[in-house]
C-alpha cells in the first residue's frame, strides 16, 4: 500500500509551493482581549477580512513570479505595484497585531526601549506627542512608526497607504495603523482619540524584543 508522503512525490512542484504560501498571522489574544481600546468587531474585521484579503491577494499575485521563494521583508524591499501593496500591508499588520496585549490604565515602556525614549525624546511624554501628532497628521491612509536606525537611534515616521520603515533601512519597532478601517467602527472619524487609547494596550516587552 502507498504512504501518504509517497503520494507528493507525484505532486507538481508548484502544487508543493502551496504549503509555504504566506498565512494569516494568529492572533496572540482573543478577538475582545483588546476592548474597550479596539472592540472585537474591529478585530473581527481588521483581521478576519482586512489583513485576510492581503494575504489572499498576495498569494494570487506572487504565483508563477520570483517573488514566491523571497520572505516577505525581501518581498517590501523589492516589489513595487500591487504585489509591494498587499506584502507591505501583511508586513505592516503582522507587527500591530502582535505588539498589544490587554488595556493596562497606567501603560508605560519597560526595560531598554524606556530608557531609549527618555534619553531621546526627552520624556515619555514628549514622545507620545510627537507620535499621535505624526500618526494625526499623516494625510490619507498609512501608518505611523517608531524605529530604530543602526547606530541606536530612535526615528519616528509616517509611512503612506502599504509603507514600511525596513524601505529606509530602519528597524520597525511600533506601529499604529492609522487606515480607518483600524478605527471607524469604534472612534469614527475620531483618529486623535483611538491613537491616544492605543498607549493602554502596547506590549513593550514586544517593542523591547524587536530592539
Ligand atoms: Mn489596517
């Protein structure tokens, strides 16, 4: 009797590729561990439909191209059209989903990014200012950034529509997606206020171990 792992043997060599498709990320939380900062209506659809679709689109797009064996930063870093748009935006979205954790009233850095705020910004405060102004006054669609550069240095960025700071050379730390697909449903056209709730649910331990 054949073995099942027999049987791919005689699969073509694209349908193998199928297994290393990119995949809609887990959530590390559940769908309402974020409320009231983000309901789980906007989960539902940021990640359920949203990201979903750039996954889907992505895959349709890659097929048959180079860009099937690169990783998806490699992917950001080369493409452009609509094949940069949805790896960016999976790119993007992979990072936010993944810094927050449940609403904390009292939120605060932690460990080595702490210390590099204080020293670079001046304050934590001074920090959160000149983020939630960035992300407030990005025109449109996009995204607002903190990274770091080689030398250690922190860099605050708008990325329009798909961008991601790794096109600059820069390490993306934090993000707050400022599409309105990310906010609508909860704040409406109240950006300024969900950008301010965010700061509740960032995980710095996260933001750290992407240092
Ligand atoms: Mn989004």
């Amino acid at each position: 009797m054949e073995s099942e792992s027999h049987f791919f043997l005689f699969l073509h060599p694209h349908q193998y590729l199928q297994i290393m498709k990119h995949q809609l990320i887990q959530l590390p939380y559940e769908a309402n561990a974020l409320e009231p900062v983000v309901s789980k209506e906007t989960i539902g659809f940021h990640h359920g439909k949203h990201l979903n679709a750039y996954v889907n689109n992505l895959n349709a797009a890659i097929e048959g191209t180079k860009y099937e064996e690169m990783s998806l930063e490699e992917i950001v870093k080369t493409a452009d059209g609509g094949v940069f748009n949805n790896a960016g935006q999976i790119l993007n979205h992979n990072l936010y989903f993944t810094q927050f954790r449940a609403p904390k009233a009292d939120n605060k850095p932690v460990g080595v990014i702490a210390q590099w705020i204080d020293q670079q910004f001046g304050s934590f405060e001074a920090f959160k200012d000149e983020f939630v102004k960035k992300g407030a006054t990005l025109f449109g669609s996009g995204w607002v950034w903190l990274s770091a550069d080689a030398d250690g240095k922190l860099v605050i960025t708008q990325e329009t529509n798909a961008g991601n700071p790794v096109q600059r050379g820069l390490r993306p730390l934090l993000t707050f997606d400022v599409w309105e697909h990310a906010y609508y449903l909860d704040y409406q056209n109240r950006r300024p206020d969900h950008l301010a709730a965010l700061w509740q649910i960032v995980d710095w331990d996260v933001v750290n171990e992407r240092l």
